[in-house]
C-alpha cells in the first residue's frame, strides 16, 4: 500500500498579506463580516475545480482551489490556487 504524499498547509498569515497586497477586500460581499474559515479545516490544501477542454470533455485532475467560508452567513468564495501562490503562503510547519 503506498502512502499518500504529505499534503501541503496554507499559513493564514501569508495569505492575509498577499490578498491585501492585491487590495482584497476582507469583508464578505453578502454580509460584511470580516471572518472567514478553510473549507477544508486546518487550512489544508484540498479542493479542486472540476474543469475541462471547453468542448464538454473533463479533465481528471481538477483545478487546484483554496475554499474559504464566511463564519456569519457562510457565502463561500474561493482562490485559485496556482504553484506561484502556493510557494508564497505554504505553510513553513512540517508537514
Ligand atoms: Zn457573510
């Protein structure tokens, strides 16, 4: 049986500094609350976009996403969560 790879963790801090960096607003769109938690707890990486070739076809692997959830009216939004922003706001915690 092989073991599955370590999965990577998002450090909340790092993501907080690069949203404000792109001018992110914290609120949420739907309630103005300013709280929010991963979708997938502990901030573990984990969730997927289903995508494909435009044409109907799917792809196997989905798109790599970083789900967050509002704690007041849970309206969830997410990020795309490329290599590069993966590198920046990893977590430095073993893993
Ligand atoms: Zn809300």
């Amino acid at each position: 049986m092989s073991k599955e790879p370590p999965k990577p963790k998002i450090d909340a801090r790092k993501l907080g500094v690069w949203l404000d960096s792109r001018g992110a607003k914290v609120e949420c769109p739907i309630c103005g609350h300013k709280k929010w938690s991963a979708l997938t707890g502990a901030n573990h990486v984990g969730n997927v976009l289903p995508y494909g070739n435009g044409e109907g076809q799917q792809y196997m692997d989905g798109f790599p996403i970083l789900t967050l959830f509002c704690q007041n009216c849970l309206f969830i939004k997410n990020i795309a969560l490329t290599e590069e922003l993966l590198a920046e706001v990893r977590s430095d915690e073993p893993e």
